[in-house]
C-alpha cells in the first residue's frame, strides 16, 4: 500500500521542506498535501515547486483539515511543527496515522505549552547533559503517544537555548524523513 502523507504545519516549515523534498520521487511514499495554520508565502512557493498542493488554514476550523485530508486520500498525518492540539475527532478519524515530531527526549520537556523556544529554554535552565528529538504517534494527550524514534545529542555545561535549538533542529533534519521512511514502509503500518 502506498503511503499518502499530509503534512500540518504551523511554523516556517524547515521539516516539511526536508520530507518534501525527501520523498520526491519515491514510488511508495507521497506527499500529497500541506496544512499550514497560518499564511507562509515562502511555503506556498516551496509547495508549488514541488508539485504538492498548499493550503492556507488560518481562521478554519479542524473539520477543514478533516475535508482536505480525506478528499486527498491521504492515510497518514505528519505533524512538522504543528502546534494546535489535534482534536480527538481526527484522532479517531486517523487511528495510530498521525505522526508528531517533538524538540526534547520525551516524556522529558513535553505537554501544553512545551514546544520550540519554550522547550529549549527549559532544556537549558535544567542545563541537562542531553536533549534531542521523539518521533511518536499522537494520541489524545500533549505528546504522550508512543514513541517510535528518538535522537540524542550531548550538550555542554552552559550552553544557551539557541545552541540547543540548532543541535536539535540538524537532529530534526538529518532523521525526521529517514524514520518516516523506516516506520512507514514496514508492511505492520500499512
């Protein structure tokens, strides 16, 4: 079965760009769409380029994304810096087809409130020996559905919150694709 990925984001879209541009070309893996929850010219273009249909979702509610994502044919849900909580009516709609990445080794640094700068702070002010990223399905709960990867990387004593987030976003870049890839083209998934 061929993976049909949406991909929902919210910020700039450094991951999304990466997963596009990843899968272009892969017989059994597509990208088939992109839901940003606010305007993002950059993105738009971006999407454009490479023939994957953009969709501005600032003001609509989640029976929006709900339509798209269903008159897409998508069967996956990756979550690329998203930052609204998925309501439980896509959850069920998407039972264990919806894929979060998230900038701290969870359960560590993870909940409402607890995404980028914030987590990186926290990280920081705790100076933690470690950080990195969780890739795990998404559930009803702030980042506590199971974790399907996760990727470490050591941080020296005193290191600030930006530094954590440029070690943590090339842990983004270098593994978020490849175990989407991993995860998704095992048969037990499809």
């Amino acid at each position: 079965m061929i993976a049909r990925i949406i991909l929902f984001i919210s910020g700039g879209g450094s991951n999304a760009r990466q997963i596009i541009s990843y899968f272009e070309g892969n017989e059994r893996i597509n990208v088939v769409g992109l839901l940003s929850s606010k305007p993002n010219e950059e993105m738009q273009k971006f999407c454009t380029n490479h023939s994957v249909t953009f969709y501005d979702m600032s003001g609509k509610d989640f029976s929006s994304y709900l339509k798209i994502t269903q008159d897409l044919n998508a069967n996956w849900i990756v979550l690329a810096g998203f930052l609204k909580k998925v309501p439980v009516e896509l959850i069920s709609a998407f039972p264990n087809r919806i894929i979060n990445i998230h900038p701290s080794l969870l359960p560590n640094y993870g909940g409402a409130g607890m995404y980028g700068k914030h987590v990186h702070k926290a990280v920081s002010d705790a100076n933690e020996a470690f950080s990195g990223i969780s890739i795990h399905l998404v559930n009803e709960e702030f980042d506590k559905g199971l974790i399907l990867f996760q990727h470490a990387v050591a941080l020296s004593s005193g290191v600030n919150s930006a530094e954590i987030e440029t070690k943590v976003r090339a842990l983004e870049h270098a593994h978020f694709a490849k175990d989407l890839e991993l995860y998704l083209s095992n048969p037990a998934h499809s």
